[in-house]
C-alpha cells in the first residue's frame, strides 16, 4: 500500500510540471508587498538574503528598493522571468534559478517568479518549499489560476516520501562536488564568507586605465562584447583573457603579484604548488539599471577573483560593491578610481543596481586550468579546447 501512495504522490508532482506550459503564467503582474522567504534547493544554490535595512530612503541600496524609486523594478524582473524561462527550455536550472531569484529580489510580489521558483521546488522534491511559493503567488495574484491547481494537486502528496528521496539524491550529488573540489583543492563557501577583501588604492594611474581601455575596445572589434540579459539589463563584457597577458603583460605580472602577495599575508598561502593562470579578464560596461543583485553571488571554480575600478566616482550613481559576511549582513567596500579589490572567488559578493551613468571595471578570476581565450568566455573546462557547451554561465 505504501509503494502504491508513493507512486501516486510522485505522479500528481509530476503532474505539477506539466502546467508550466500554461500561458497564463506569463502574462500576470502583481501589486502586494511580501518578505522574500528563504528558498532552499539542495546544492544548486544558497538561499538570499532578503531582508532589507531601513535607513531611510536617501541611503537604502537595495535592488528592489532603488528600481522600485525608478519605476524600474517590475519590467526588470520581467525580464528576469523570461530568461529564466529562456534557460530552462535550454536545460541549464541554474541559471534560471539566479534569474527567478534575481526577478524577486528586485520584485518580491513577482507573481510568475514566485511560480516558477515553486515549480523548481516541486522538480527538486522540495514540497513544502513548493507550497510556500505557490501561495506567495496566490496572494501576489488571486487569480494565478496555475498556482492554484499546483496546490490542489499538491494538497495530498506525500511530502516526507519525496523529501527523503530527494534528501539521498542531494547527498550523492554533494559527494561528487565534494570529490571535484578536493581534486581542485578549491576554498570552502563558508571558509572564503570569514575571509578578509584586500583593497589596494589607485593600484592603476589614469594613464594605465586609459591604456587598458583602449586594449579593451581593440579586442572588442575582434570578438565583440557579450550583452548579460541576467543582469538586469544593461550590462555588457568583453572578454580579454589571455590577450591581457599578450596586449598588457606588465598589468597581468601586476595582478598576478598583487595577489600571490594577498594570499601570504591574509589567505594562507592556497595558491602554494598549483599552476595558477587566468581563467577570464573581463572588461565590464554597466549602464542603468545594470546590478549584480544576487547576494550570494560567487565565482564557483576559480581561486582568487581581482576587480579594479576603471571610472571616476562621478561618473556614475549606485553599482556600490558588496559582500556577504557572516551573520548575513552586506559589507560594503570602497571602491575608488584605480583601486584594486582581491577577494577569494569563494566569498559572496554582489553588485547593486546602477543608477546612473557608466560604470568601467576590469574583473579577473585566477584558477587552476589552462588560461583561457577571449572566444571562451568564462570557460567551466579547465583543461583542452573549449566547446561551446563549456562556457559558464556563472559569471
């Protein structure tokens, strides 16, 4: 008896995900304001944080808190969705994921956001969070008639059965991450969140930014740049790579100086015996309302990650740096004109909302893999030619 309830839970799930072609879904707004609960989805990313600081409206940089003030946050997160709907046709759940997370930090009454991170949740096995999204929509949106016959149909699902078939699959998946990271000795999330930023001011003169500017706009006519639809528009990168090292070798010997002396003194020493090179130099061009709003943001696979601040503080409005420190508040960093900041690529950090003007920054990420060409990207191989299907989405 049992196996057959079992059986019949695992089919009205999956009966769930055959509404996601409901067009419905995609066409409804929202109007009430909700906290951002908690999401957890196993290992495929960590929860954000969501909640917001009140000090006024002068000094509030939250994403959804500036775009709400620009009358910019509901057609951003609608943005969001369709990438995210984008990349799940696509196959690739993470990056939808980070997109319908994104929609609701910048809209957290985001009514097909909220769904759509329910039907993860019922993909994943995770019920209960299922439930809780599913009725964020509701209340978002009454008449979200998706939302309400998910939870109908979830109304009599075993979700103990589930959870704990879907907790041994985590638990395998967490070993074979685990097994790739020793291999690659990469630095624990929670150890790199404990770990210090090292700021190195006017680590660039106005004539190295200019230089490097024009290495940047030579390769652009080579490769051109990559517009990042997931980062609330905006937002665009070319990547250098390997022809930093060819086109500015002083800077590469600079960056890679800078940081080996970083990793002594504040790190202990995890660059010690690898064959460390660049995995990407990427040269970023944000406009409004260009963020990186993902609080929990890092840059998975790579060791030590360089940012350096190629525009003057009036040149633009908002695009503060953050990271996420233990005890789940946002640190924000000072970031001048020729500063350079290096962080483990393991620490969570995020960007907030541009709000005005040209925002120019160099970010490089050093990993243990070959260096990587401007046509890869940023490249998940780490070893022999990049194919198509290598390129991270993760950046």
């Amino acid at each position: 008896m049992h196996c057959r309830l079992h059986w019949a839970a695992r089919q009205k799930a999956m009966h769930v995900l055959q509404l996601l072609t409901l067009p419905a879904v995609l066409v409804r707004t929202a109007a009430l304001q909700l906290p951002c609960l908690p999401r957890r989805i196993g290992p495929l990313a960590a929860s954000p944080i969501c909640e917001l600081q009140d000090d006024g409206p002068e000094h509030d940089t939250n994403a959804a808190a500036v775009l709400t003030r620009a009358g910019l946050n509901t057609p951003a997160a609608d943005a969001l969705v369709s990438r995210g709907i984008d990349a799940e046709v696509d196959g690739e759940t993470l990056e939808a994921l980070e997109a319908y997370e994104g929609a609701v930090e910048l809209d957290p009454n985001h009514p097909n956001a909220l769904f759509r991170l329910g039907a993860l949740n019922v993909q994943f096995g995770l019920t209960e969070d299922a439930r809780d999204f599913f009725h964020r929509a509701l209340d978002a949106d009454p008449d979200h008639s998706a939302a309400a016959a998910c939870l109908r149909l979830l109304q009599d699902v075993d979700a103990t059965a589930l959870d704990a078939q879907h907790a041994a699959s985590i638990e395998a998946a967490r070993a074979e991450d685990d097994a790739v990271e020793d291999e690659v000795e990469l630095v624990p999330v929670d150890v790199a969140r404990r770990s210090a930023v090292k700021r190195i001011p006017r680590f660039l003169t106005d004539e190295e930014i200019d230089e490097l500017t024009a290495t940047a706009a030579l390769v652009e006519a080579e490769v051109g740049a990559v517009a990042r639809p997931t980062r609330g528009g905006g937002w665009s990168t070319v990547y250098l790579n390997a022809e930093l090292g060819r086109l500015l070798p002083w800077l590469r010997e600079r960056v890679f100086a800078a940081a080996a002396d970083a990793d002594q003194k504040l790190w202990g020493g995890i660059l010690k015996g690898k064959a460390v090179n660049l995995r990407c130099a990427e040269y970023h061009t944000v406009t409004p309302p260009g963020n990186l709003a993902f609080e929990r943001h890092y840059d998975h696979g790579s060791l030590i990650t360089i940012d350096i601040m190629l525009s003057d503080a009036n040149a633009f409005d908002g695009g503060v740096f953050e990271t996420s420190e233990p005890g789940d508040y946002l640190l924000q960093h000072p970031f001048e004109k020729g500063d350079l900041l290096l962080f483990l690529s393991h620490k969570y950090h995020c960007v907030s909302p541009v709000e005005r003007g040209t925002r120019n920054v160099l970010v490089a990420e050093l990993w243990e893999g070959s260096e990587r060409e401007p046509a890869d990207g940023r490249c998940d191989q780490r070893h022999g030619a990049s194919t198509p299907d290598s390129v991270s989405l993760n950046s």
